[in-house]
C-alpha cells in the first residue's frame, strides 16, 4: 500500500458512507492496472481519436451526396474551388 492510498483511506474513514464508497471508488480507478499499464497512461490527442474515426472503412452517405453536389456545382461554374493564394 502505496503512501497516497493509504491517505486516502484514512480521510475516508471520516467521511459518510456513502461518500466515502465513492472515494475509494475514485482512488481505485486511478490505481494503474497490471493490464495495459503502459497504454493506459499515454495520452491521446484528438487527432489521433479522428484519424482512427475516418480510417474506419464504412459507407457515409450524406458525405457523399455533399461531395457529389460540390462537383455538380463546379462542373456547372457556380463555385470555384478555394484557392489559397487569393487570401
């Protein structure tokens, strides 16, 4: 029993129950586990959560229809396609 832990059990001691359940509730989820100890600490940005989103290989209807409207628009020359270098 690490120092910290054993903090955290005394000050629960004076809590109520209840709160003090959800103390040590909250104590053992910040306890690493034996399993995928070293994934569970590595951050993970939010690039990286859509990278994995898009890579998934399922069909998205409505991303389509909008794709195939903005190239109907552009074959007909009402939009044009953003360019960078006029900003």
């Amino acid at each position: 029993m690490t120092a910290t832990v054993a903090q955290i059990a005394k000050i629960s001691q004076e809590l109520p129950a209840q709160k003090a359940e959800q103390v040590l509730v909250f104590a053992r989820s910040l306890l690493p586990s034996a399993k995928g100890k070293a994934e569970s600490r590595k951050p993970v940005s939010g690039n990286d959560a859509w990278e994995k989103i898009i890579a998934t290989p399922r069909h998205r209807p409505k991303l389509e229809a909008v794709r195939k409207r903005l190239h109907r628009l552009k074959q007909e020359e009402k939009i044009q396609p953003f360019d960078f270098k006029r900003l």
